[in-house]
C-alpha cells in the first residue's frame, strides 16, 4: 500500500459514510413537534410552493427544520459544550450583537450555572426606575419596590476566576435615587449573599431564586407591611418526582451537569386557595402537571399572564397589588397567608391603564417585585406612564 | 448557504455529487450550473436573475470581442464590458456608502434606500473582468459554450468567497474534467480540513472578539487578546472557508488555485500579500497593478500606481471607509517596504523580519473588524499601552481563551502539516492515531455545527 494512501482512503470513507449516515437518521428519526429543552416550537416541515421559493422562506424552513431534528441533537450540543469546556470556554450561549444584548452564561463552581450580568448600555434601566419612581405620585398610594439580585451578584465567589460580572448595587442606587414621594426601596442584597448567610438561595441550573430566596424576600415584604411572616414551619416542602433542569442549564446543556431538587411550599392550613386568570377561576396556587414537565417553575400560578387575582379568604390583611415578573411568582404561596387577595400584573403583557385597575379595585397596598436583570432587559416604563 | 452548515452538508452535497456523478459526461456541465443556481438563489432567489444577466453579459462581450476585425472595436466592446461589470459591484454594493456618505457631509438625507448585497458579486464580477481581458489580451480564446461559461461564473464551490478564478486557469477544465479516486479522497480530506478550521477555530474564537469589542475600552490585556483572537479567527475562517471550496472542487474533478500559503510565517508587509488570500492579489496584479504600469515606470508613478491599487484592494473588502483606511494602511507599509526598508529587513535577523510583520498583520486587522474608527483607535492605544494594563476581561479571557490562541497560533504555522504528514507516512501506527484524529474532529466539527442551530428560545414564552 502506498503512503499515507490508508489515510485518503479512510478519509473519504468518513466523510460518505458520516453523511449518509448523518443523513440517513436525520430521515428516519422521529420528529418532535415541540422542545421542552429550549422551550419553543420546532420547525415544522417546510412548505413548498411558490411563494415560499420566491420569499426565501422555503430555504429558510429547510435549514432550520434540518437543525431542529438533527438526529441525537442534544447529545452533540453536549458534546460541544465538552468540547469548549475543555479548551478553557467558561461563559456560554453569548450573543453581544442581539437586543437586548446577551452575557449567556458562566459555568461556575460547585455545580452551579450562572447568568453574565452585563451593564445596561442602553438605559432600560434608568428609564424602568423612574417609572417605578413615580408610580405612587401617579396611583395615589404607596409603592414598596423589591428589586432581587441575580444569583451571579450574590454568589460571585463563585464564578469563574475573573469572571467579569456587573455589579447591580448600581441598579439599586439608581432606585433610590428615582424613588418619589411614597416609594420604599428594599435592599436584600446582604440577606440572600452567600458569603453573609452561607446559603443557597440560588437554583444551580435556573435563573430565578428557590423556594428559601422568595421566603426572604417574602420576610422582608411583609415586615415592610408591619404584617407578621408566616413561618416556614407552618408549611410542608414537597419535592417534583423529576430532577430540575432550568433555564440556564437550557443555554448549554452538558450531560454531566448535576440538576436541582424541585421543592415548592404547600400551606398546612386547610385555606380554600384560588386563583382567577381572567374569567377563568382555578383552586390551589399550583398547576402541578408542570411539576411533571421540564418548566417546573411555572408549577407556580402556571406562568405568567397579564393579569391573575389569588384570593386567601381565611388571609387577615386585605388586598395587594403586585407589580411583578417570574420572581414574584414563588413568593405567592408565603404572601397569600397574609392577604386575601393578590392582584398580580405583569406589566410586560399588560397592556391597560393601571391606575384605572388600582382605581376599580378599591387597591390601597402596591409592591413591586422584580429581578434587576429583567428591568435592564426588558422595558416597563411606557406601561406605567400616564 | 455555507459550506459548515448541517443542510449543505447532509442534504445539498450528497444530493449534488450523486446526480453529477450519475449524468452522462455531455450534461455533467449543465448539471453543475443548475446546482450552482440553486445554490445561488437559495439566500436571494431574486438575484439568481443577476447572475444569470451576469452570465448572458460576459458570454456575450467574449463573442463580440472575438469577433471584432478592428482593435478599436476590440477595445470598445472591452471598456464598455468593464464599466458594466464594475457599475454592476458598485451600484450593488457601494451605492449606499456613497449615499451615506454624501448625507454624512452635507447633512441631507439618505437618497438610496438600502440595497441587499448580493452574494458573492466582488467575486463573481471581477471574474467576468478577467474572462474579457483573457480574450482580449489573446491569452484564451472566448468560450463557445454558454452553459460552460456559466459554469465558470457560477461554479458553486468558489461562488461565494473565492478563490477568485481567472479564465485561463480554467478554460481546460471546464472541457476535461473527470473525477478520479485520489481527487475524489483529497477533497474530503480538504473540505473537512477546512470544516475544522471553520467550526472548530474560527468559530470559538469570534466569541473572544465579540466579547471584548462589546465591552469596549479595553486594557492594553484585552486588546490584544481581542486583536490576536481577530487575527486567528479571519485566518481560519478564510482558509477554511477556501481549503472547503478547494476540496468541493476536487470532488467536481477541477483544480482550483490555492489561496492561502501560511501568511503569518511571513517576513514583510509584501510577503504577507503574496501568502494572504492570494488569488485576489494576483487579480489586482494582472489586471489594474501592471495595466497602471507596474514598476516599470518612474519611481513617483510606480506609487501611485501602490496607492491606487491598495486604497481598492481595502475597499473591495468591504463597502466602509475603515476598509479604504486598512487598505492604505497596508499600502503604505508596501510602499515604504519598496522605497527602502525591505533592504533593512533583509540584514536584521529573522525574527524581528516576522515580529514587524505580525504585528503590522495584528494592527491591519483592527481597522478590518471596527468599523466604527474611534473604537478601532482605542484598540490601538489600549495595545500600545496607554489604558491600563491589565482588567478582569483580560484576565478572564486569558484564563478561558489561552489554550484556544495557543492552539490557533499553532494552527497558523506549517507545524501540524509536518505532524500529519509524519503520521501519514508512519506506518499502521501513524496512519492510525491521523484516521482517529480525523474521525474525532469530524464528529466534534458536526457537534459544533448542531450547537450553533440550537438556540433555546427563552425569555420570551414564560
């Protein structure tokens, strides 16, 4: 055999076999209609016919649809995250470019996944804490504003060596210095620190706090209140019969990532709890066939619409209203033991006059709880104006 | 559609070669142009009409050149070619810098609303300008075939970024190409070659360029690891891109010309051009440098000719001002090489020789990646040393992206070409661990190509 002829021949043999076979199970696999993992709706099959052709869409549908339903596509995304993970890659899934620009993730220590926190160049934030800010000049009743760290913020001994990480006591001190007249600004950086208290209150593979972080933040709400805080042995904790693998695991998955226990507080007290989307009114604060699914977090109220009303008859203190994102979601299940009735907006999907609703409502308390990276992403502030 | 993309590779590809393979010899060019406009329509079905003027036009101008008695007519129907090729690219792709620009100094708006760049028009056009100089010139006599003219112009595997094809080298080929069993195995030993240095390099490295060009004002640590990281990534993204192209085209039984020879081994600005991206070099070369008078002309002329020829071979890259700078940057240091310093280099040791010519590659790249000037000066001054010295960008990038730099600074050199050649050569053993190498990059390069389709869809459902 001639020189290096076993390498051509192998060469060739790779590369046609690699595609037929690569090919072969692309065909053959089945096709999912939906990817829990990264929680969208997979192409369909392309649709062939002129118009499609004439606008690009057909080719546009055929590359994505292939990319969708790449046979073993997660293990290879694995199997890529390995790969960086192995050249020294620790931050992931970042897109600079995109709008609202995206830090991606940090594989950090001890297992746990963190956001990049990136400073807000864009002054989404400065224009959300003005709004927040005037809110109660505007609605007539004061506003206690709960702005949540990330868990990158409150965990940095824990990222990357390092790791470049935005700090968000600047966020904080820009609230304060927007708060009007009525406007309490919490500060919880110090109460869910790992470094101070030497607790997680961070999922490992999500984005949001877990179940212990909304107890806090609760805690320090309902003190705000001069209500007092039920305690967390007047709950059972109950664990999702599936491990959790949230939405920062999602980015860049990697087999050998260990997941989070799911663990969500039912009250002991036999309460008759409801909650009210729209017209449609649902018992308990739980849609437990997500307990099931992969988006265990939306277990809580079921996600996130516009507007959900949770009402706690037996609850002492009267009505809420609570200006929020997912944050609030987990802390629902504490603040219903002292109102009876939680008037939670979303203002990303709201999309009427606020203070009409305070108005209608006969609503005399207002909280606002949001994570700070959500306030620098996503803008609020149109929401609130009047 | 590129080339590291999963739809080209496991559908596009196999479809092509087998029909190629399986249509009788007479139609085996014909075939080819169809796939070629397929894949040239794919990303804008409505330029596939631009190309196929592009094809008519050229096929045209060499018949009427041809055919012309007179060498006044010869020359006319030649300049009248040229202006339609050359008005094609810069209507197409310098329109709107022309608009901006004249908006940017007079402060009226826009007049041009935005025009899509049609893919592969600096390539496909000077192609066609070099078909009907060929003709005129007598170096080739003009195609009798349209569907093998065609073929030429829009022969998919150097469609979108070259290598740049001069008629010449590709008239015989376009009669007698046949596919053998040893062309048929370097070309997918080339194509996954640049399929690695494509997804494997190139690739990663951009999210070290990205990172530190988002953050801006960098340290004098961040910069370079931004300008090295820049300087990698172009290098295996183009050779890639080129060794992908080359490979396509020995599975199609062509040769096409080789585009890159180790540029940053190179010991001066000149030598780094005659081993970048070579094809396009030798086009300016042939068919404006020498046309201009070359250097065989009075010293004042043989720079204006270095000045012209550079200012364009910058703007060619890209429809920007900081392109036209990169390009004089570049024919400066040529011209200031010619004049006197190239006798300089040619007494200090070598390494100082390829230190210069690097680090003038490094700076040459910044103007190439910002577009925006003020950020690229920042990047200057950050590399040398007025911002501090060392930040956590830095510091972080140097932790995560070290090995990465190291092993594209190795990449670059001619040193895993010798490697691999060893092994190749190295009996069972050798030919072993090189099949496995290979088999490994291959299925770490697929992984690479379904990550980048994966994109989770997050804050937008919950």
């Amino acid at each position: 055999m001639k020189h290096g002829s076993f390498c051509s021949h192998f060469t060739s043999l790779l590369l046609i076999f690699g595609i037929l076979a690569g090919a072969g199970a692309f065909i053959l696999s089945p096709k999912e209609e939906f990817s829990e993992q990264e929680n969208r709706v997979l192409e369909p099959v392309p649709k062939f016919s002129a118009d499609s052709i004439q606008d690009g869409s057909f080719m546009k549908s055929a590359e994505n649809y292939i990319g969708d339903h790449f046979a073993f596509r997660a293990d290879f995304v694995s199997l890529n995250t390995a790969y960086r993970l192995l050249l020294g890659q620790r931050d992931f899934a970042a897109d600079y470019p995109a709008d609202p620009p995206e830090g991606g993730i940090y594989y950090g220590k001890n297992g746990h996944i963190y956001e990049v926190l990136l400073p807000d160049k864009r002054g989404i934030f400065r224009r959300n804490a003005a709004a927040l800010g005037s809110f109660s000049r505007l609605a007539g009743i004061p506003l206690l504003i709960l702005p949540v760290p990330s868990g990158s913020q409150e965990q940095s001994e824990n990222l990357p060596l390092f790791a470049p990480s935005h700090d968000q006591q600047e966020e904080l001190t820009t609230l304060k210095a927007e708060a009007g007249p009525g406007t309490e600004i919490l500060d919880i950086f110090n109460l869910l620190s790992l470094k101070e208290t030497g607790k997680d209150y961070y999922f490992k593979t999500d984005h949001h706090w877990n179940t212990q972080g909304a107890y806090v933040g609760y805690r320090s709400l309902v003190k705000e209140f001069h209500l007092t805080a039920a305690l967390p042995s007047d709950f059972e904790y109950r664990k999702a019969p599936f491990p959790f693998y949230g939405a920062l695991y999602s980015k860049a998955i990697f087999s050998f990532q260990k997941p989070d226990d799911f663990i969500y507080p039912v009250p002991k007290n036999a309460a008759r709890l409801t909650q009210q989307i729209g017209r449609k009114t649902e018992e308990g604060i739980y849609r437990e066939d997500y307990l099931n699914k992969k988006d265990k977090y939306s277990a809580y109220l079921g996600g996130n619409p516009a507007v959900t009303v949770v009402r706690n008859p037996s609850a002492p203190a009267g009505k809420l209203l609570l200006l929020k994102d997912s944050f609030a979601n987990s802390m629902i299940p504490y603040l219903c033991q002292n109102f009876s009735e939680i008037h939670l907006i979303d203002l990303r999907y709201y999309n009427q006059d606020i203070y009409q609703y305070i108005k209608q409502n006969g609503i005399k308390n207002a909280a606002a709880v949001y994570s700070i990276k959500q306030l620098c992403d996503i803008s609020i502030a149109n929401k609130l104006e009047k | 559609m590129l080339f590291s993309s999963l739809f080209f590779i496991f559908i596009f590809l196999p479809v092509s070669l087998l029909v190629y393979y399986f249509v009788p010899k007479h139609l085996k060019n014909l075939c080819l142009l169809i796939f070629s406009l397929i894949f040239y329509a794919w990303g804008e079905p409505s330029y596939v009409f631009l190309m196929l003027f592009a094809i008519f036009f050229g096929f045209a101008a060499g018949k009427f050149i041809n055919h012309s008695k007179t060498s006044c007519g010869k020359k006319r129907a030649l300049i009248l070619s040229i202006c339609v090729d050359v008005g094609m690219l810069v209507f197409f792709k310098y329109s709107g810098l022309f608009s901006k620009t004249i908006s940017g100094l007079t402060g009226l708006p826009d007049f041009l609303p935005p025009i899509a760049l049609p893919i592969g028009i600096s390539f496909y056009t000077f192609e066609s300008i070099s078909y009907v100089v060929d003709i005129y010139r007598g170096d080739s006599p003009a195609q009798n075939n349209l569907i093998n003219f065609g073929t030429y112009l829009s022969f998919f595997p150097h469609l979108v970024s070259g290598p740049i094809i001069r008629y010449r080298d590709m008239e015989k080929q376009l009669v007698n190409h046949t596919v053998t069993k040893k062309k048929f195995e370097e070309g997918c030993r080339r194509f996954l070659l640049g399929l690695f240095k494509k997804v494997l390099l190139a690739d990663q490295l951009s999210q070290l360029t990205e990172k530190v060009r988002w953050f801006d004002s960098p340290s004098s640590l961040s910069a370079w690891i931004g300008a090295l990281a820049f300087t990698f990534q172009i290098y295996f993204d183009f050779s890639g891109y080129t060794d992908m192209a080359v490979g396509l085209g020995h599975m199609f039984g062509f040769t096409l010309p080789e585009n890159f020879n180790f540029p940053y081994l190179s010991r001066s600005a000149s030598e780094f051009w005659r081993r970048w991206h070579m094809t396009l070099g030798g086009w300016f070369r042939d068919y404006l440098y020498i046309p201009l008078g070359g250097n065989r002309c009075s010293r004042l002329k043989n720079v204006r000719n270095l000045a012209i020829v550079w200012v364009l071979t910058g703007l060619w890259h890209g429809a920007s001002w900081n392109f036209a700078l990169w390009g004089a940057y570049w024919g400066v240091l040529i011209i200031i090489e010619k004049l006197f310093f190239q006798k300089i280099l040619e007494h200090i040791p070598k390494f100082f020789g390829w230190l210069y010519a690097f680090v003038a590659a490094v700076v040459g790249w910044v103007f190439f990646e910002y577009t925006d000037l003020n950020a690229a000066f920042r990047m200057i001054r950050a590399m040398f040393g007025f911002a501090p010295g060392i930040d956590r960008l830095g510091a972080y990038s140097l932790i995560t992206g070290g090995l990465l730099l190291l092993i594209a600074a190795i990449g670059c050199s001619s040193f895993p070409a010798h490697v691999a050649e060893k092994l190749r050569r190295g009996g069972k053993a050798g030919q072993t661990v090189w099949c496995v190498g290979y088999g490994c990059l291959a299925v770490l390069s697929v992984s690479a190509m379904v990550g980048n389709a994966y994109s989770p869809f997050l804050y937008f459902r919950f």
